[in-house]
C-alpha cells in the first residue's frame, strides 16, 4: 500500500486529543483500517472505503446513521448500560459528513475505537447462540427503521441476478473453462428453480424485505472479555433484503466443518450442533417479528447461501477470476466444489432443520 499521509486525513475530523501512532487493525479483505491512538479520552478507527465495491459512498453512509442512530435510540428507551460499547459511533468531519473525500478520490470515514474487546475467527456452539441472538436483535431493532434504506450493492444477494451472471459467464466461456464445469453448471441448474422461490415471494408480495446485515460473519461482531457480544460492527452492507441473507451466510461459514476454500471435500460438511446453536438464539429474538412464511423457509435459506456462494464462485471461475482474488488458478474451481458439497449436505439435512425449528417452536 503506498503511504498515506493519515494526519492530514484525520485533521479533516472532529477528533478530540492528540493522535500519536497510527497501526494497521484486522484483517478486512474490502477496506483498509487503522487504530489511531490519541492522549485524549478515546482513540479511533479510520478507514478507507472500497468505492470500487462500494460505488456510492453516500448513501452507503446515510444507511450505517440511519441505522447506528436508530440501534442507539433502541438501547436508550430499555436503560442499557455501556451503550458506546454496544453499537457503533461516527466522527462527523468539518463539513458535518460522516466521510471525507481526498484529493486523490479517496473515501475516509472515522469511528470511536471500542477498547477491550475479541473478535473470533472461527464459531463454537456455545457462541453460535450468542451470535443468532446477536444477529437476531439486530434485525428486531431495525424493523421500524423510519426510513427507506437503499442497496449499498444492488442486487446484492439476488438469487434470480445470481444465476443470469452465471448463465452469461456460460454463453461467452471468455477463459475456455466450460467443459471442464459442464456438470457443475448442469447440477446447479436442476436446482436453480427451487433457489429462485424467495425472488418470487417477494413478488407476489408474500416475503418481505427488511434491514439486514447481509455479512454475517462471526468475524463481524465485538466480543468482550467474557465472551459476550457487544456490538456488529462491518455495516457496509447493511440493506434491505430477506432475512435469509442473515441466518443462511452466517450457517454456510460457521456450520461448513472446513474453510470455503477447503479443496479437500471428504472436510466439509454442515455441523448440526453449530446450526442447532444459531438457530435457538436466532429465534430467540427473531420469532416476534418473523412471518410464518420466513420461518418455514429457513432451511431453504440454509441451503441457498452455499448455492448462490457456488454459483457466484464457479460464474468468476468461467469468467477467468475477475471478482474474487485468488492465490493459484483453480482457487474458484476448489470454492466452488466446497460449496456445492456443502450445498448438498445441507439438502441432506433438510427433514432434521425443519422438525428442529418446529420443536422450538412448540
Ligand atoms: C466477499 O471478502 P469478504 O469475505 O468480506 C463477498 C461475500 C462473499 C465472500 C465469500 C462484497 O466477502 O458476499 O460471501 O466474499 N463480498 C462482496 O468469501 O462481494
Ligand atoms: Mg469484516
């Protein structure tokens, strides 16, 4: 990365105390993130956001106030305690944005650092519960957003979009990989009718669309030091979408045994104790507000993030590697083989997701 003069980007915002070190923090793959470190009462996190992913800046910040603002309000009204701890908080900059633009096009946007936290890598059962119930009250405390959120990414998880790109990749076979995928592409097309259903619910305005996280990662939540989630934080993607987006991404990374990119297939499989956890918390705060209808397709929505993962990684694969970064050349094939036996798993699991949700139920 080439140097980046940070005191004069910070200077653009209304931070209070002196900025001392500036260090690289985690390990995000879109945006690139500093601890600043101040003599003052907080340090801060400064961030660069990828306006090449994340194409309008704007509104992309216009929904994580909406949204942080409306959290806040939220945990006032029931008397939380430490609520800076609990959800996020953005320096405005001397225009009054949340962001500043550089001369260079560069987006930057500033928060206030939460100390003494956690963040995890990988799920256990016993935080798969904490997350559903994390993600879950994330959800419910967003269900009267007073406004219309627009898509930080159109379309994002668009099943119906997903498989026209694949489709397209297919036509134009732009790196000559076509036959060596023809029976992936052909299995996935058995499905593709069935993995469609949310699109055309919502249609016939049967499904709703809510303000959704839509990166439910275990990675995107701050734990404190006693295990307990404090706050989600990575809300560039909050947006409207199906539910599914939340509780299905989350089961296709931490319910899959391996990591998605795991070549060797006889490793992935879906964890029944790791979904049996998330789903018990998920619906300990989601079931007031969910529809019957959302209910009854969570094994559906299980199912199809490992589907749409596989089609989006194998339409990239044909494509010759043009979205995802890859670190050898079959890099997608091995996602994309990952994913479908995940996929496949979960279909087998099918009978035992839906008599779990329904004795949760009863
Ligand atoms: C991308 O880079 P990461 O892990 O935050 C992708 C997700 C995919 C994921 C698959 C903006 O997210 O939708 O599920 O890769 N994000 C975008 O590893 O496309
Ligand atoms: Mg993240």
């Amino acid at each position: 990365m080439a140097t980046i003069d940070t005191a004069s980007i910070l200077a653009q915002f209304e931070i209070s105390g002196n900025v001392g070190e500036v260090k690289p923090l985690g390990n995000g793959l879109i945006n690139d993130t500093y601890h600043v470190i101040t003599d003052g009462e907080n340090d801060y996190v400064l961030q660069r956001i990828n306006n090449a992913i994340f194409q309008d800046v704007d509104l992309l910040q216009h929904n994580i106030e909406v949204v942080t603002a409306h959290i806040r309000r939220k945990l006032e009204a029931c008397g939380t305690d430490d609520i800076d701890r609990k959800v996020l908080q953005f320096v405005r900059a001397r225009d009054s944005k949340t962001y500043y633009r550089d001369e260079a096009d560069r987006y930057w946007r500033v928060m206030v650092y939460i100390p003494d936290t956690v963040t995890h890598e990988a799920v256990t059962p016993e935080h798969a519960r904490d997350c559903g119930r994390a993600f879950g009250n994330f959800e419910k405390m967003l269900v009267d957003v007073p406004e219309q959120l627009g898509e930080t990414i159109p379309d994002f998880h668009n099943m119906e979009l997903r498989m026209r790109q694949l489709r397209e990749a297919v036509a134009n076979n732009a790196a000559g990989r076509l036959d060596e995928v023809r029976d992936i592409v052909d299995e996935l097309e058995r499905d593709a009718d069935e993995m469609c259903q949310a699109e055309r619910l919502y249609r016939e305005d049967r499904l709703p669309k809510r303000i959704c996280h839509c990166d439910t990662k275990v990675n995107n939540m701050l734990f404190d030091k006693q295990g307990q989630v404090l706050c989600v934080i990575d809300l560039d993607t909050v947006m409207p979408s199906f539910i599914f987006s939340d509780y299905g991404d989350f089961l296709r990374t931490g319910a899959n045994f391996t990591a998605e990119d795991d070549p060797d297939l006889s490793r992935v499989g879906f964890n029944e104790e790791i979904f049996k956890a998330f789903t018990t918390g998920y619906l300990e705060s989601a079931r007031d507000f969910l529809t019957p209808i959302e209910i009854e397709l969570l094994p559906y929505a299980a199912a199809l993030f490992p589907f749409m993962q596989c089609v989006r990684f194998l339409a990239d694969y044909i494509n010759g590697d043009t979205y995802y970064k890859i670190k050898y050349p079959t890099h997608n094939l091995d996602r994309t083989r990952n994913q479908l036996a995940l996929y496949r798993d979960v279909r087998r699991h099918d009978q035992m997701m839906s008599a779990f949700i329904h004795s949760l139920l009863n």
